[in-house]
C-alpha cells in the first residue's frame, strides 16, 4: 500500500482522537471523582453541538466563538444535574445511579428528537474545506484546529488540576470522599464543580466538532461509546490514559478504515473492547 | 392463613386469566386489540429481562440484540427456505442463547457501569453488523414477510385474534417461569448474587455459573418474542429491532412496574405501553419519540421518589391501609 495513504490515515486517525481524548476526558472525571458513569454524557455533546448550530443558524457565530458560549452552558447544565439528580442517589445502588443516567439520556434525546426534528444540522464555514499539505499528506484546516483546541483544553485542565486550590480539593474528594471531608472540603461543591467541568468538556467538543461533523438528536451516542472504550483502554480514572486511549481509538479506527472498509469502524472498536476487557480490564494507566 | 386463602388466589388467578382470554371474542375494534397485543408483548419481554435485571440485579441494556437474533433468524429461514416460522422461533431461541452464553461468558465478570456498557457495545455491534452485511440481511432495507392467506402452519394469521392469543399464551408462560424461578434453589442464588456478590461467591454459589444461565433464559424467550414480532408486522430492519430504545423501553417497563417482582414488568407493561402507544397514534410520526420522551422523565421520577416502582408503592399504600383497619 501507499506509504502516502497510511501517513494520511495515520494523521486523520490522530486528529479526531484528540477529541475522543477530550470527551473521554469528561467521563473520566466524573467517574474518578464521583464512581459514577455518566450515561447521558453523549446527550451533552449533543446539546453541545445543536447550541453551536443556533447560535450560527441564528447570529452566524463561527463555531470557535460559539466556544465561550457553549462551555459555560454546558457547565450550569452538568452542575444542575449533579445537584438536582445525582445528588439525591449518591447513596444508592451503582444500579439505580446508572439507570438514573440512562434515564436522563432518553429523555435528552427524545426531547431533542420533539424540538429539533431528526434532520441532521450542518454548519458551514470558509475554512471547512481548506487544507494544508505536507509530503503529500493533507491536513484540514478544521480539524487541525480543532485537534490544537481539544488539546489545549486539556492542557488548561491539568494546570488547573495541578496548580489550583480547587484542582487539589478535587483529586483529594476523589482520592477519599471522607477524610477530604474531614480536611474541610466541601465534597459535594466538589462533586457539582466534577460535573460542570465534565459537561463542560463536551462544550468544548461540541463546538469544534461542527465544522466537521452535522449534529442529530442521537449523535451522542456513537461518540460515547467510543469515549467508554476508550476510558476502558485508558484505565478508568486516568486522564493521561483517557488522552492516550483517544489517541489510540481513533488511530485503530483509520488505520481500519483504511486497510479494510469504512463500515467496519464499530466493529474494530468493539473488538478493542471486547480485548482488552478480557486481557486487560483494568486498562493501560492505574493512577489518576 | 394456610389453604383456604391460597386457593382464593388461584380462584382470582384464573378469573383475570379467563377475562383476559375472553377479550377478543367482544372486542371487536382492531387497534384496540392490536394495543392489547403490543401491551402484552412488552410485558413479556420485560419478565424475560426482569430474570437477568432483576432477580440476579445484572443491567442489561442488550436485549434488543437477543429480539432481533430472534425476529431475523426465522425470518431469514422462512425467507431463504421456507422454513415455517414455528420452528425458526426455537432456532432463533437456541441462537441467541447460544449468543448469550458467549457475552454472558465475557462480561458479567465484570461489575455494575461496565457490564451496562458491554450490552449496549454488544447489542449496537450486532445493529451495525446487520445493517454492513447487506448480502444476507439487505441491510437498511430490512426483510419483508409477505402476508397472502391465512396459513396457521407458518405463523401467518389475516385476523389479530390468532396473535392475541399467541402472545397472551406467551405472557403466562414467562409469569410461570417467573414463579418457578421464585421457588427455585436459582431464584435465591439469584437474589444472594444480586444482594451481595462476593458474600455468594464465599458461600459457594457458583456466580458466572448462574448469571449466565439466567442471562441465556432470559436471551432464549426474549428472542421468541422476536420471532412474534416479525410475524405480526411482518417487516424487519436492524433499526427497529436491534436499537438502544427498544431495550430502553423493555427496562423502563420492568422498573416502572418493579424489578425483581413476579408482577412488576406486567403491572409495568399495563401502564405504560398503552400509553405510550396512545402518544404514538395521537401525535403521529412527527412527534416520533414522544413516549421514550416520557419514558426517560418516568425513570428519572421514580429512581429518585419510589426505587421500588408501581408495585412498592402500591404495597406501601396496602400496609398503610391494614395497619389503619387493624
């Protein structure tokens, strides 16, 4: 094959990894922190994208503007939740938390399927089409920006994991809920700063997805299971591992679609799954 | 209490049981009795998921897959050979309990979000392989059972009543099931596994052992109501049959109703599915996803007010009243 082919299959792969990293990322925390998988994660970036759609369909927001929008949005959403519906069964059975997330999905995606119809949205910019070549291997404008975007928001999140006050009471609430209580944490103002964060996560993604992708009432789900993967690969409380497991998965993915046929996608990723799963379930990374 | 108050029940047993048959012989309206059908079908397929759901407390979120292993196995052996469909219905069983002990076997080692994830990564793989493999399933564009005559032999009826009873035999069958695994030495395996898996497990009850039969039970009947399903609509693709929302819609039932109870899902399909097809045909297709709409607050509301469903509050109110009347 090609030598030229791979090399291009081996950028697309990396590019839209960067943003599986980023939604990963978002799961990761909330689970990390809190024990709980989010099942209504993908809704997010799905609200995510439809609001960066209206505010171009609207005001003709580019969807790089529409960033400091839709983030914040996304943070008070994710907080309301953890406040008004994950906060009353932070006891409760692992069993009745998740069904509570899967509730909150199907109700997110009908509700967007009532509102917005299932037609899929575009968003057209001048830069969608443009690209840069470098021996021979072409990169898109929009996704470049938007791998560049993704990245750097990670970055920001691991300085302020790292550096912040906050940051540090964070990973004390999910090191141990107790005794960071006993230290004079406020575990569950934790808890709702962990899921705005999370949500605010899919903003980001949602946003820089447009350009490049079309938002539809169930798109969350295709992205998220793909995020679960690779939050499996990744080790499940790790960010490092979240950021290299995207990377991963969305290499195995082109480099699949490239070597087999691009409807095989689902199936190399759930073969990953079902791999590592069986030889390796506690993932790539142990700590956080 | 002793005899007399157990052959009381039995007695208002089979009055529901012979109201509930007599049913198509005075209704003579054929979307009400097609409501009864799909209310009666739901049902049945939240008791088959209730076994894995809720006696053993495993959330699968996959069972669509087992539905539509069963809607395309006959479907695809009446449509290829002529096979008659009462004999592809225990193909599509064996098929997908065949299937259910190969995931069954991989996953329920694993604990709570990841066995979740795993069913719904299973179920949508199998969707996507169905909708790729076009030469066998024709995709999209899903399978079309053509309905000419009436033809007893090959599950092909021109009236409802034929599927009414049909499904109403199916519904009884898995309340039986239901019961027998209640009395069983599984049932409380089950329920000791679902309670606390690690105490099971240091008392000796073989765990994989046991969540892998009450998965391939649950796979087995699950995928007869496929076989049903085809039959009575007579048309099949992977996006009706195989979706995340069909087995959203088959737990909501179960929870509404009340999980890991004999009549939880039944109290929970009589509720919900006429409902919800009321939505449907209230609203049409421009609002496709009313119910689950519904379905998605009616979770929510009730893990957060009444986790025990229908049926624990209707047993709480039942407690409150005899100890008034005491």
């Amino acid at each position: 094959m090609d030598p030229t082919i791979v090399l291009q299959s081996i950028v697309n792969g990396l590019l839209i990894g960067g943003i599986y990293a980023l939604i990963s990322m978002g799961l990761t925390l909330i689970y990390g922190i809190m024990g709980i998988v989010n099942f209504a994660h993908g809704e997010y970036l799905m609200l995510g994208m439809y609001s960066t759609y209206w505010l171009f369909a609207i005001f003709g927001l580019d969807p790089y503007i529409s960033i400091a929008l839709v983030t914040p949005l996304l943070f008070v959403i994710g907080a309301a939740t953890q406040k008004f519906l994950i906060k009353p069964v932070l006891e409760a059975s692992h069993f009745n938390q998740i069904l509570l997330t899967i509730g909150l999905s199907t109700l997110l995606l009908n509700g967007a399927l009532l509102a917005w119809t299932s037609d899929y949205r575009t968003v057209i910019t001048a830069y969608a089409t443009r690209a840069i070549e470098i021996f021979n291997v072409r990169i898109g404008i929009a996704h470049l920006s938007a791998f560049i975007t993704a990245m750097l928001t990670a970055f920001a999140f691991y300085i302020f994991m790292s550096r912040t006050d906050t940051g540090k009471m964070l990973r004390a609430a999910a090191q141990n809920r107790d005794a960071a209580s006993l230290m004079g944490v406020n575990v569950h103002k934790m808890y709702t700063i962990a899921f705005g964060i999370s949500a605010s996560f899919t903003g980001v993604a949602g946003a820089i997805l447009m350009p490049i992708y079309y938002a539809f009432p169930a798109v969350g789900l295709d992205f998220v299971l793909t995020s679960f993967v690779v939050v499996v690969l990744g080790g499940l409380k790790s960010f490092r591992g979240a950021l290299v497991g995207g990377l991963i998965i969305g290499l195995a993915e082109s480099l699949g679609g490239t070597f087999a046929a691009t409807e095989y996608n689902k199936l190399i990723t759930f073969i990953i799954f079902a791999t590592i799963l069986l030889i390796r379930p506690q993932g790539l990374f142990k700590k956080m | 209490m002793g005899f007399g108050a157990g052959s009381k029940r039995v007695a208002r047993y089979i009055l529901l049981v012979i109201i509930l048959a007599s049913i198509p012989s005075f209704l003579k309206d054929d979307y009400l009795l097609h409501v009864m059908i799909v209310t009666f079908l739901f049902s049945y397929l939240a008791e088959c998921w209730n076994w894995v759901g809720g006696y053993a407390g495993q959330l699968s979120l996959g069972h669509a897959a087992f539905f539509g292993i069963g809607a395309y196995a006959s479907t695809l052996l009446f449509l290829g050979s002529g096979l008659t469909p009462w004999i592809g219905i225990l193909i599509g069983g064996s098929l997908a309990a065949a299937f259910a002990a190969l995931i069954g076997g991989l996953s329920l080692r694993l604990r709570g979000p990841f066995f979740v994830l795993f069913t719904i990564a299973t179920a949508e793989t199998l969707r996507y392989s169905f909708l790729t493999f076009r030469e066998i399933t024709k995709g999209a564009y899903g399978l079309l059972i053509p309905t000419l005559r009436n033809d007893p032999l090959l599950f092909k009826f021109l009236s409802k009543e034929p599927y009414y009873y049909i499904v109403f035999t199916m519904l009884l069958i898995s309340i039986a099931v239901t019961g027998i695994i209640e009395r069983s030495k599984i049932g409380y395996f089950l329920n000791a596994i679902r309670e606390d898996q690690d105490a099971a497990q240091s008392i000796g009850i073989d765990v994989t052992k046991y969540k892998v039969l009450a998965l391939m039970i649950s796979a087995f009947f699950t995928a007869l109501a496929g076989t049903f399903y085809a039959q009575y609509f007579s048309y099949i693709c992977p996006d009706d049959v195989m979706t995340v929302a069909l087995s959203i819609e088959i737990i909501t039932i179960a929870i509404i109703g009340g999980a890991g109870t004999l009549w939880g899902p039944v109290i929970g399909g009589f509720v919900l599915v006429p409902i919800s097809e009321y939505l449907r045909i209230t609203l049409g297709g421009t609002f496709a996803g009313a119910h689950l709409f519904i379905y998605g607050a009616v979770i929510i509301i009730v893990i957060i007010f009444a986790p025990r469903g229908l049926l624990g509050i209707l047993s709480d109110f039942g407690r409150v009243i005899m100890r008034r009347s005491v």
